[in-house]
C-alpha cells in the first residue's frame, strides 16, 4: 500500500511536471523572504561540501544556490521533474531518489535546502525521511526546511485540474520541530510567514526552519550494574 502510494506521487509529478514548471520555475523572483533565507543558508554551507536541494522539481531553488557561489545537486521523486531540472539548469548534477530511503553514503553532503519537499509525506514518513536527512549530512551540516502550515491534516487536491490528485499534508510548527529534534538535529531558528498574494503562490502560511547535525555525537547515559 505504502509502495502504491509513493508510486502514485511520482506519477503525479511525472503528469503536471511541464505545467509545475512553466508556474512554478521563476517563483524566486517573486519571494523575496524565501531569497533571503536561501542566501542566508548558502553562506552557512560556504565551501565545505555539496548542499542538496532536496524534492527539488525542476531545479529553481538549485539553480538559485548556484548562482550563490556554492556546490549544489537536486534529488526528486519524479523522473519528470528530474528530466526538466536537467534541460533547464546546466551544471549541476540531478538524480532521482526517494528521500525517505536515499541511496547515499553516510556524511554525502554539507547541507540540505528541501522546500516544500515534504508536503506529501505522511507522519509515518517524515521519520524516515528526517532520519535519513541526519545520515546524508556530514557533522555541522546545516538543513533548511521549509512547509506549509497546517493543523496536522491532509488534502487532496486535483493538481491544476491536470487529472492528477495528491494527498497533501499541512502541519503545525511545534510537531515538525518535534520531528526534527527527534531525528537529532539542533534548531537554531523558526521563521514563519503569511502567503504572497494569490498569483504568487497558494494561499498557505509558510514556515522555515533552521537547522544542524551536531558536530559531534552525544555520549550516550551509561547505565551502572547493580
């Protein structure tokens, strides 16, 4: 069930991926708190490694890093999306993967920027997802995640009347923190905000969150025999 589920996400996005992208490409220009951030978390990475746009569709948010001066690489769900990320952003490298279950070594990359990419996972998924997220990143990595705010709820919703209907979830703040903290991340900062106007994006509050793989492992509590 799980498996058709995924599957059925993939080719979702492999069904809207030339109208998510004419819609969705240049959306940057038009966020400038989202531009802000992302500046912001290219100068945390710096040069010390590759940082991942995670989910990445077509590639705007690694092409938007790029331009900032650091390595970059996008991972996606959907053969679609990865096809046109390639077409339109020459340079950096695009893989199809499964965030859930990424087949990476321990430590691949320096940081990671997922907007929006776990809108259509559900709670059971985002363990695994967060988890994983915690492997890839080398010590001191930083994560930016970004999502819309909910009260914990799904949707389902018929992409741009495109025949294509996806289960979307929103959350609220404190349990994908809590999600966050879980998986061994450190919070440095939550940012919230309202949405743009309408011809801007969906009509979502938006949240970001700040965060680090700590640089080194915490001891684990020693329990004295009897």
């Amino acid at each position: 069930m799980i498996q058709e589920k995924i599957r059925d996400v993939q080719s979702g996005y492999d069904r809207v991926a030339d109208e998510y992208t004419r819609r969705i490409y240049d959306e940057l220009q038009h966020k400038p708190v989202d531009s802000q951030l992302l500046d912001r978390f290219a100068e945390s990475v710096g040069d010390t490694g590759v940082a991942c746009d995670l989910a990445c569709g077509p590639g705007q948010v690694a092409r938007y890093l790029q331009g900032r001066g650091i390595k970059v690489c996008g991972i996606d769900l959907s053969p679609g999306m990865i096809e046109r990320a390639r077409q339109l952003n020459t340079g950096i490298e695009f893989h199809q993967g499964d965030m859930r279950s990424l087949s990476l070594q321990d430590g691949a990359f320096a940081g990671i920027a997922s907007f929006y990419g776990i809108v259509n996972l559900s709670p059971s998924d985002l363990v695994q997802a967060f988890g994983e997220m915690m492997r890839v990143l080398i010590p001191g990595g930083r994560l930016l995640l970004s999502f819309h705010i909910g009260e914990d709820t799904s949707q389902f919703e018929d992409l741009w009347n495109s025949g294509a209907v996806l289960e979307f979830y929103f959350f609220r703040v404190p349990t994908i923190a809590d999600y966050i903290r879980d998986a061994g991340f450190e919070i440095e900062e939550i940012i919230e905000r309202e949405p743009y106007p309408p011809e801007v994006e969906y009509q979502s509050r938006r949240a970001y969150i700040f965060a680090q793989k700590p640089r080194t492992q915490k001891p684990r509590t020693k329990i004295a025999s009897a």
